[in-house]
C-alpha cells in the first residue's frame, strides 16, 4: 500500500510540474513570459522539483526525463533570446 501511495504521489507530481511546462511553452511562444517575474516561471524551479524526486519508480522516470528535456528547451530558447531562465 506505501508503494502504491508513493507511486501515485510521484505520478500526482509530474503531473502538476507537465502542467505548469506544457503552460511556460505557450508563453515562451507567445513571447509573453517575464523570466524574472516569479520563481516558479524559471525552468529551475521545475528541475528542481523534478529532481527533488530522485527516486522515481521505474515506470515514471520516463516521463521525468521527457519533463527534464522539455525544460532544457524552453531554457535554450531563453538564453537565445537574451534572458536569464
């Protein structure tokens, strides 16, 4: 039953932080994001949190290296652009 409760946690998690991505790329294409406005629009943030979760059960970690990807390109796109992520 901990297992299962840790393995729903995690996947509650990545869900959250996929939402709160998939939300900074729209801005990003928009251009319509102030890196600097709040800390949980940097990318960091969202690595952070992924990687606070480091022992990810197996079928998850997948998705958190997708997650982990995504971020490095919307931090790409910054430092193109100029901006600190």
């Amino acid at each position: 039953m901990n297992a299962a409760r840790n393995y729903n946690d995690a996947a509650n998690e990545l869900k959250h932080i996929s939402t709160m991505v998939q939300r900074l790329e729209q801005l990003v294409k928009r251009d319509d994001l102030d890196w600097q406005g709040t800390i949980v629009a940097t990318p960091a943030y969202w690595r952070a949190r992924i990687e606070a979760n480091a022992e990810l059960p197996p079928a998850l970690q997948p998705q958190a290296r997708l997650l982990l990807a995504r971020l490095a390109t919307l931090e790409a796109r910054s430092e193109r652009r100029g901006r600190r992520a």
